[in-house]
C-alpha cells in the first residue's frame, strides 16, 4: 500500500513538511510505502471552468497537477498538507486542489484521503474545513485523528515543540493505514461501494 502526501506550501522544508513527515513516520511503521510531493513555489493557475479535461482526460493548464495526476493510480490514500493563509488554504494549494479534483476525480474516489494544517496562531480550523469538503463531495472516506489535523509554528523547529499537534499526525497516519486495511479487505471479499449515476438539478432553468 501506499500513501501520496502533499506538501502546499511555498517553503519546502517548512511547518506544513514537518506535519507531513509526522504523518509518512506513522505509515511507515505499519508498513505503508510514502511520498511526500511538493507542489513547489512556482504560481499555480486556478481552474478556468473551460472543461477540456473532459476531451483530454488531464487539465488544459499542464502543470505540476497534471504531473501529480499520473501518480494517483499508485496511490491508495491521499494526506493533503497546506498552511494558512487568511484563514483558509494557501492560494497556490486551493488552485492545485480545485483543478486536481475536477480533472482527476474518478482517480481519487473511494480513496481514503486527510487534511492536515499549519498555522502560526489562528485559522487553522476554518483552513481543515474547507479542505475537507474536497473530499465528501468525490465520494473518499475522510479519515480521522484524535483531534483536528493542525500544528503551530511560525518555523519547522517550533512545530518540534508542538507535542500534541505532533502525535495528532501519528494517530492521523495510524488510523489510515488501519482504514487502508479494512479496504483492502472488504474488497478481497467482494465487498464494493453501491455507486449510482450522477443527477444534477439546477435551481435556475
């Protein structure tokens, strides 16, 4: 099994990595294979709505979501990593997910996915909130911790002193590659999600 971490955050080896490693430490003890991708400091397009993705199976925009979308066929889970900024996700991540999740998502669903956050003070709930819908509305199991996915620091070695923000990501790991079991077999036994086809209402005719 393997687990695909994102790292959102401009800085490379900052707050939002130190999570991640946290995280990729506790998968690795119970025998989970992971990579941590950095989305990297280069500006990252927002959707432009123009559906092409449909035609060419990947985002007219090719960039580092496109590059990422080649790996999810490897991937049995997802942690998503992003620091805050105002209070919600940083631009360059927010951009990255919302193109991945509307190019990509039949290669994401069914697969249990995380958010993690990082915050110098505040914010941190509200960023976890809004990461989370990405995955309720493409059908992931959205897997949980014993207590919000967030940690403190301005730097990664302040982060070091955030001891509960820091077993938080272990439990997050642990309870993934738990879940990433009981997947794996329920499907041994046939065990398969009811799907249904899309229906979509629009409120204005």
């Amino acid at each position: 099994m393997k687990v695909l971490l994102v790292n959102g955050s401009p800085h490379k080896n900052g707050c939002t990595n130190r999570a991640l490693e946290e995280v990729a430490f506790a998968l690795q003890k119970q025998g989970v294979e992971t990579e941590i991708f950095w989305i990297g400091a280069k500006p990252v397009s927002g959707c432009l709505g123009c559906a092409t993705c449909r035609k060419l199976g990947k985002c007219v925009v090719d960039d580092v979501v496109n590059e990422f979308a080649k790996k999810l066929s490897e991937a049995d889970g997802f942690v998503f990593g992003s620091p805050v900024h105002y209070a919600s996700g940083g631009g360059a991540m927010t951009a990255f997910m919302d193109r991945l999740f509307y190019s990509a998502s039949k290669d994401l669903a069914y697969k249990p996915a995380a958010a993690i956050v990082s915050c110098r003070r505040g914010g941190a709930s509200s960023t976890f909130d809004q990461m989370n819908k990405y995955f309720t509305i493409n059908n992931m199991p959205v897997v949980s911790s014993n207590y919000w996915n967030q940690v403190h620091g301005n730097v990664a070695s302040e982060v070091e002193k955030d001891e509960e923000g820091l077993q938080t990501m272990r439990i997050l790991g642990y309870n993934m590659a738990w879940l990433m079991r009981c997947i794996e077999l329920g499907k041994t036994a046939g065990v398969e999600p009811e799907k249904e086809n899309k229906i979509r209402t629009n409120f204005i005719q």
